[in-house]
C-alpha cells in the first residue's frame, strides 16, 4: 500500500466512523510501511494508538485489505523521531542545576488531606456499589494498570470521595515508593491558575507528569473551564502514554457532563466507567450498623432500641451524607439529655429531617429541572411550540410529574399551559414506550429522578 491508498482509504474510513471520529482518531494516523503481512502506522502518541487498535483496527484492517489483500495485521507506533524530540528533555535537564529542578515540583507536590475514616474498611459495601467497590480495590493494589482511568461516578453523597480517599490510603500503605497525587477538580483548577500567573508552567506540567497516579475528585467541575479542560486533556494523556494510572471521580457519566469537550469525554470513557447506584434499604441499614460502632467510641454508653436503625434506613433515602449527620446528632442529643434513643426521640430530635426527606415533589419543580437538564427556556416547555426539542422535554416532565407527584392528568395539563388530560396521556405513553426503546431516554429519566429525590 502507498500513502496516496492511504489517504483514499481515509476518506472511505471518513464515511463509516463520523467527522469527530476521524478528526481525533484516523487523521492523525500516518501509513509507514508493510512488512511480512504487517502494515506499520504512524500515531503521534501511544495512547492515540492503543485506543485506535482497540476501537477501529478491525474496521482499517477491513479496508486496508481491501487495497493490499497480503495484509494481516495492523502495527500502530509512534516514529522514533517523535520520541526523540520528546526525550532529550530528560538528559538537558540531567545536566542542568539538578537541585531546583527537582525542588520545585516536589515542593509544591502536595496531596489534598485524606480523611482517615474514609478507609475499605469503613466503607460498606452492598448490590448498589459492589462493582464500584471492586473497581477501586483492584486500583488500590498498584500493580500492573488493567482500565485506565477508572472512572467512578454517582449521585451526591454515595460515597465517591470515600472511595477515592480509600484507594489513596491504601497505595500509601502497599505501595509507599509510588507518587500518589490526590485532588479535587477544583484544585487542579486552582493549581493551574496559579502556574500561568506565576509564569510555572513548565513546573506545573513537571509535577503532574511525573506522578505515579494521579486522582482527581468531582471532574464535573473543570467543565465548561476551556483552558483548564485542555490542560487536564494533555496531563490525561501524557501519563496514560506512560502507563500511569489515573482515578477520576464525577456526578455524572462522563458523556453526560455538559460543556465538557468531547474529546475529554471520550478519554474519560475509555477505561472503567462504573456507577455507585442510589443506597437501597440494606445498605444503608448496614451502613447505619458501622456507623454506630464508630460512634460507640464517643458516646460508649450509646443505647439505641431496637428498630431504631430500620425505621432511619427506611424513612431517609436520599444520601448516604444525610443518613450519617441524623445518626450523629440523635447520639448527641441522646448524650446531652442522658436518654435512650428510641423512637420517640428519634422523631423528637430528627423531625426536621424527617419531614424534609418525605419532601412533596411539585410539577413546577419538574419542569424547571427538565428544562434545565435540556438546556430549553420553562417558558419553551409550558409553551404552544411543537419543535420536537421541545415537545419531547415536555413529555418527560409530563412523564416525571404522574409518576413522582400525586396530580391527576388534569391536573398536570393543566400546569403545562393548559393542555388537555389525553395530551398528558399521550406524553406520559410515549416516554413510556421511548424508556425501552431508547437507552439515552432512559438514563436521562434516572439522572432526573436522582436529582429531583435529593
Ligand atoms: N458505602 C458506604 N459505607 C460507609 N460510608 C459511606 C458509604 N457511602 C457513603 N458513605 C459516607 O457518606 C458520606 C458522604 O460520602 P462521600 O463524601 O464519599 O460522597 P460523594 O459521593 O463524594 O458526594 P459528593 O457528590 O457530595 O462529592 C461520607 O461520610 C462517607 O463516609
């Protein structure tokens, strides 16, 4: 094959993976050279590379034989000149003072505090975060990288940065020779405000290419923060090339964050995603059990009669954060006044929370969070406009209200501008039909169900 086949074989390869599939992945591909059924492609970097080979080689492979029968393999690599303008930066700065070299990143290399209760063992594990929990054990081990990164995502308060703070311990602890750097979004954020105004760039760059792991918590923030992403975007790829494991944090599924680039995106995505569920009643029963013990070494007198416990796991639901501060103050309270927690004091002391966790949900609450997950105006989704952008929010809200809230149909017609019950009925079948049909639907109705629950 020839570069000129090449080029045509690009176009062809256009056709079938999309513009924004062939812009970041197949343009950047050089053909080098076939050798003994080996067709040899230049990529500017490994990781380019390995996810080319991963996603597309079945696809070139196709093509490329298409044009050159004799061909049996792919070979995706990155030209030695390319390594060779990257490398000497190592032996210049070998040579170089070595003293402030090394100082500065070093110094300036500090990981965020780690909460000490935030361990493996603190965390209980039941169906809704088992593979979450088994994702972060693997990672926490520090042996050879298997999904980079690992990507962990879930509802507020479900235990992400508990997770996160857990594996941190835990590499500490197996592997203390590793550069471990844990932090939130917001600090990288912060951390790279700061080089480009003290003019460190280069610094900056340094410190995070030269950890061993790096993890940063709640990603969703750096969204829609352009320079900030496309930083983040070259540290991602400079340590995956060098096969360093990155551990990221989000609310979200990575494709679902807004504003965030897609090219971010799609190397968020192509490790491990997984995704801590919303806690069921086990879990948080068996969460409220640890915490306990935990609190026995405060209160050792602690007394709590039976039932207790499962009347908390049942009554609050929404986050694992919730359930933990009612469980602190009813032994503080129970402390202060000398008595046994029993229900009627639980319900005397937590009655605020209580009352808050068996939240009405209202329409208008609805249509203002569908409007704001579609990026439409409310006053587009009460509207008469029939623009499918429009029409099929309105649907979800008109979905969401029957099911989360005690209206009749006419009643939520009635909020959407006025419209008749059989319109509602109409819209609440069609999301019906669509939740089966269409996962994205279906994830959007269970992000907006999250949200409007907390
Ligand atoms: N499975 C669990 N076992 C024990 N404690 C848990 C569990 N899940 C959550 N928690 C506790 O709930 C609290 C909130 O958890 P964490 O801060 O990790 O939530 P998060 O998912 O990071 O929330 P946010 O979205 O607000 O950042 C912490 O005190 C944590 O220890």
């Amino acid at each position: 094959m020839t570069k000129e086949q090449w080029g045509q074989l690009q176009q062809r390869l256009l056709k079938t993976v999309g513009q924004n599939n062939y812009k970041n992945w197949i343009e950047p591909i050089e053909f080098g050279s076939t050798q003994d059924g080996v067709a040899t492609f230049e990529v500017p970097t490994n990781f380019l590379g390995n996810y080319v080979s991963q996603n597309f080689a079945d696809l070139i492979l196709h093509e490329v034989r298409q044009e050159d029968p004799a061909v049996r393999r792919l070979r995706f690599a990155v030209p030695s000149h390319v390594n060779a303008t990257t490398k000497p930066a190592r032996p210049a700065q070998a040579t170089a003072p070595r003293a402030p070299a090394e100082k500065t990143p070093r110094s300036t290399l500090s990981t965020a505090p780690l909460d000490a209760r935030f361990t493996f063992d603190n965390f209980i594990v039941g169906k809704p975060n088992e593979l979450a929990h088994a994702a972060a054990k693997r990672v926490a081990e520090g042996g050879p990288v298997t999904f980079n990164p690992l990507f962990l995502y879930g509802g507020v308060g479900l235990g992400k940065t508990h997770l996160m703070h857990a594996i941190a311990h835990e590499l500490r602890l197996r592997r203390p020779e590793m550069n471990v750097l844990y932090l939130s979004a917001e600090q990288f954020m912060y951390r790279f405000v700061q080089a480009l105004r003290d003019r460190k760039m280069m610094d900056f760059k340094e410190i995070f290419r030269s950890v061993d792991v790096l993890m940063v918590d709640d990603v969703q923030f750096i969204a829609g923060k352009g320079s900030t992403q496309e930083e983040f975007f070259h540290t991602f790829n400079a340590l995956v090339d060098q096969n360093k494991q990155i551990i990221i944090s989000g609310d979200r599924a990575p494709g679902e964050i807004k504003d965030m680039e897609e090219r971010v995106k799609s190397r968020l995505q192509c490790g491990l995603v997984v995704d801590l569920h919303p806690t069921d009643y086990e879990l948080r029963l068996g969460i409220l059990q640890s915490k306990v013990e935990q609190q026995r070494k405060n209160y050792p007198g602690l007394d709590i009669s039976d039932g207790v416990l499962e009347f908390l796991a049942h009554r609050i639901s929404t986050n694992v954060r919730v359930l933990e501060g009612a469980l602190t103050r009813l032994c503080a309270f129970a402390s202060l006044v000398g008595r046994e927690i029993d229900m009627e004091l639980t319900q005397d002391c937590l009655s605020d929370v209580l009352r808050a966790s068996e939240r009405k949900i209202t329409v208008e609450e609805i249509q203002r969070k569908v409007s704001d997950h579609y990026n439409i105006r409310l006053s587009d989704m009460i509207g008469p406009k029939r623009l499918r952008s429009y029409a099929r929010p309105r649907q979800v809200a008109m979905y969401l209200s029957k099911k989360m809230t005690s209206r009749s149909l006419p009643e939520i017609g009635r909020r959407f501008g006025g419209r008749d019950h059989t319109t509602v009925m109409h819209g609440v079948k069609r999301i019906e039909e669509l939740k089966i049909q269409d996962g994205q639907i279906a994830e959007d109705l269970e992000l907006l169900r999250r949200a409007l629950e907390e």
